[in-house]
C-alpha cells in the first residue's frame, strides 16, 4: 500500500499585485480562468481557489505578464 497526500482543494487564496504605468496591458484571460479580478488604479487583487500560492500567483502572471505580484495570502 502506497503513501496518499489529499491536497485540499478548497483553500483559497488572495492574490495583490501591480501592474505597470505603461497605457497599454496585456491580458491573456481565458475561460478556464474562472476567478474575478479587481483592478483599482495601477493595483489589483483576486481570489483563487486550491492551488497553493505558488499556483495562485503563476496563474495571475498568466493572465498579466507584466505585473508584479505584491502579496499571496492564503484565506
């Protein structure tokens, strides 16, 4: 009999980041991106489910390149 981790799923994270004062921004949001995300002048936050704070600020780079992550808190 193996070793089994459970990796919960339902933890949640809060992701801060900055985006840059550039007037252009690429965003590569998709639709398996299923998380909101407010931006409040050149900040921004976001709530996402089960993927460590690793996951949770790769998938926020994902979707802005160019930001810059601040803060990963895990709620």
């Amino acid at each position: 009999m193996g070793i089994v981790i459970d990796f919960h799923s339902d933890v949640e994270y809060k992701v801060l980041f900055s985006l840059p004062q550039d007037k252009v921004l690429p965003i590569r949001k998709t639709c398996n991106d299923d998380f909101e995300i407010l931006i409040t002048g050149s900040h921004g936050s976001a709530v996402i489910q089960g993927l460590g704070r690793t996951g949770a600020s790769g998938r926020i780079k994902k979707i802005f390149p160019t930001c810059e992550i601040v803060e990963v808190q895990r709620l």
